[in-house]
C-alpha cells in the first residue's frame, strides 16, 4: 500500500525564481501539517538535471525568465515522467489554467491563496498514486489475459497433435488388424462347407464392417485426413457429408477452386466450420445452411450461416459457453477472429484469418478443382481399402 503523503517526507522539485516566494511556499506545506525535503531550481537547465533524481512532487511557478511552468510541465511528460504537477502564479487566466489542466497538471493555485497548497499537493499525490496503482492493476489484468490467451493456443496445438497421433494409431494398427480380419473371415465364408459356418462368417463380416465404418468415423473426427486434399475440397465433403447426415440442406461456394494457405489455416477453417455446423444441428433448428470460402485482399473469409432461430443474448453469456470461445481462441493461433451475429432471421459466423498474397495452388489441389463436384463430394482419404 502506498504511504500517505504525511507519514514520510515528500520529496518535492519546486521550479521558482523567487526565493521569497519558495519560502512562502514551504511555510504554508509545514503548516498543512506536511514534512517536505525540497529543493529549488529555476532554470531549464537546472530543471532538467534534476527529474533525474527521483521526486514525489513538481512545484512550479508560471512565469520564469525564459522558461514557464507549461514548457516544465511538457518536458517532464516529454521524458515519460507521470508525477504530480502543481501549478502556482502570481496571475493565472482561466484560459491558460484550463490548458494547463488539460496537458496533465493536477491543479494550479494563485500565490495570494497559498493556503490551500497544503491540501492541493496531498489531494495530487494520492490522485498520482491511484493512477500509478490502476496502470499496475490494468497491466496484470493484461499480463493474464495475455498468458491465458497463450496457454488456450497451447491446449489447442496440443489437442490437435494428440488428435493426430490417436488417429494414426487407429489407422495403422486398429484399421490394418479390422480389415485383416475381415479377409480372413471372407477367406473362411468361401472355403468353409458347413452352410451354419458360412453364415456365421457372414455375420461377423457384416459386425467388422460396422466396427471398421466407426472406427472411420471417429479417426476422421480426430484428424480429418480430407484436408491433404485441400480446404475447398474437405469443405465440399463436409457440405455433402453434413446434409445426407441431418437432411439438412447445405450449400457450399468458393471464389476459387484451389487454394494453397499457411500452415495451420486449412485446420482452423475446417475445424471452425465443423463446430458451427455441430452447433446449426444441436440447436439452430434450421433448414438450410451456407458456406461460402472466399480470399480477397490478403484475408481468407469462411462464412457459415443458416435460417435458424438464431441466438440470444443469453445463449452467448452463458458460463459454460465455450464452444465459441474456443473459436475465437483457435482463430487467434493463425492471427485471425471470429465475428456471430443472430437474429429472428439466423445465425452467421465469420472467420478472417489475414494471408498475404495468394500462392500457387498445389498438384494435389489443382487435380481435385479439375475432379467432377460429385467425386470430390463423395471422396474419403480417410476410408480404409473395402474388401
């Protein structure tokens, strides 16, 4: 906690040229009950030499032999000093007091009521410690904001890896022994003589084209394998995928067909329209959906947005609402933002996500824009070979 300004000497820079009114000044301070160790200057030079050492306080006169209390008050600033600055003249006018106020002085006194300076010094000293208190309070607010911001874009990165790797382990070992299995259950059905055998492989077969089928499904939840094909084309099977899913109408358009994005883009595109479309069939009660991928100016734009009943206020407040708080901290990890906006007529999502200059789409990209819509529509990466 700070220290009052009466239970320490204040250290005071009293900038006057008038040795009778320094002593006035001082004589009035002890009498307000004050205990000061101050030291005169009165001059630009002198001034200046001493805002090295360190102050509480800057007493200053207004009219000085080639120097005022203004040009002071606009070089402590200058040096990025914030102490308190209290003016005194012989004759102030309110004009120039207002000025004065405005370029940061606490308060301007007239020398003929001196007996208010007392009170005044105290008042801007505890003033100038508040403030210094707030900016400390504001930069921990920010330091925190900042290190949570930080720790989110971590939790999301180390998501996506475990994603990845949880993903590649399905694929590889979980998949290969599931397919395995079922050429040698097939093996079984055609050489086995027993029409009770044959039918038995039967059902088990049909049993691992199931387990193989969710074991698809959740390694494409994990990592979706779509994106090496490119953002517009794993968007157009996701539009596809979505509406044979929910019977909800959903349409998808491209300003291009084949893009090549900065590392992480695609993912957060893709991720991002996976949530809003989640969250269209939880809640939007909607009947038809839009996504639209566009590059313009440096900046990709992905907008999902659908005929629902849009969100309330309420919706969007809610403690346990992380859904779109995760969207925004995602965003936040490629150098982009989500903007919502609801109403009677829907809900729209945008992402912007800053790109630079277009880049010259991939092979890979390129041979999926020539693909018909239908194949790229229907085309799984993910899929294991079927027997």
């Amino acid at each position: 906690m700070p220290s009052s300004p009466s239970s320490r000497p204040l250290r005071v820079l009293h900038l006057e040229d008038s040795e009778l009114d320094h002593e006035l000044a001082l004589a009035h301070l002890r009498r307000g009950g004050l205990v000061v160790n101050c030291t005169r200057v009165e001059s630009r030079t002198e001034f200046e030499q001493a805002l090295g050492q360190p102050w509480d306080l800057v007493l200053s006169d207004y009219n000085l032999p080639g120097f005022s209390g203004i040009q002071a008050l606009q070089l402590m600033r200058a040096r990025g000093l914030e102490l308190p600055f209290v003016l005194v003249s012989g004759e102030i006018g309110e004009e120039t007091a207002v000025d004065a106020m405005r370029n940061g002085a606490s308060d301007y006194l007239l020398k003929a009521n001196l007996a208010r300076l007392a009170p005044a010094v105290e008042h801007a000293i505890e003033a100038a410690e508040s403030r210094r208190a707030r900016a400390m309070a504001d930069r921990e607010v920010q330091d925190s904001r900042a290190q949570l911001s930080a720790l989110a874009q971590h939790l999301q990165t180390s998501i996506e890896t475990e994603r990845t790797a949880i993903a590649r382990e399905i694929h590889d070992d979980v998949g290969g022994s599931l397919t395995a299995l079922k050429f040698d259950l097939d093996w079984i059905r055609r050489h086995a003589d027993s029409p009770a055998v044959q039918q038995r492989a039967v059902e088990a077969i049909e049993l691992l084209t199931h387990a193989i089928d969710a074991s698809k499904r959740v390694m494409h939840n994990l990592r979706p394998a779509i994106l090496e094909q490119g953002l517009v084309a794993a968007l157009q099977w996701m539009a596809g995928n979505f509406e044979r899913r929910t019977g909800i109408e959903c349409s998808f358009h491209t300003s291009h067909e084949s893009l090549q994005l900065p590392a992480g883009v695609p993912l957060v595109a893709y991720r991002t329209a996976q949530e809003a479309l989640t969250n269209v069939s939880k809640h939007a009660q909607a009947s038809r959906v839009r996504i639209e991928l566009t590059v313009g100016a440096g900046v990709l734009s992905l907008e999902i947005s659908d005929n629902g009943r849009g969100m309330s206020d309420t919706d969007r407040a809610k403690d346990r609402s992380f859904g779109l708080r995760g969207l925004h901290e995602r965003a936040s990890t490629v150098g982009g933002w989500v903007d919502l906006s609801s109403g009677a007529d829907g809900t729209c999502l945008i992402l912007s996500v800053p790109i630079g200059p277009m880049a010259v789409p991939s092979p890979e990209e390129a041979d999926m824009a020539e693909a018909p819509a239908s194949r790229r529509r229907e085309h799984d990466p993910s899929a294991w070979t079927p027997l």
